[in-house]
C-alpha cells in the first residue's frame, strides 16, 4: 500500500475526527466548543501538531477516554 493511502487511512481514525463525524458537528463546531480556530482543529485532525495543556484537558472533558485513544492514535502513524 502506498504511503499516501496508508496516511488517509490513518487520518481516518483520529479521535477528534471520528468524535466530531460521530456527533455531526463541523471543525468550526468543534473549534467553537473548544475556543480554539477552525485551523488549530484542522493541524490536529492531519496529526501535524498535538493539543497541549489546556486544550488537552478540554478534549479530555469532551471525549471519553481522548488521551489514551490519542497516544495509541499517533503511535500508529505509517512511517515513509
């Protein structure tokens, strides 16, 4: 499988992602909720960049078991 349809397939299980299909809300929704931009939830939805202190916390609040899923999200990566 090609490194690029291995990666869209990995997106498709970001916690924040599958959170925010499973309750039928947008990026902006989320961004909203969380008061971040719609661009911070984007960068974490590609896995380019982490939620860190506060915006951790609030994710952890929102999604049931967030840190956990995150950890084992991001340890699943498909390398080049």
């Amino acid at each position: 499988m090609e490194i690029k349809k291995k990666l869209s397939e990995w997106k498709k299980g970001n916690p924040i992602k599958k959170f925010r299909k499973d309750k039928g809300l947008s990026q902006p929704d989320v961004a909203s909720l969380l008061g971040v931009s719609t661009y911070t939830v984007q960068r974490w939805e590609d896995g380019s960049v982490n939620p860190s202190g506060d915006n951790g916390n609030k994710l952890n609040e929102l999604i049931v078991g967030f840190d956990d899923e995150w950890k084992d999200w991001k340890k699943k990566r498909p390398t080049v």
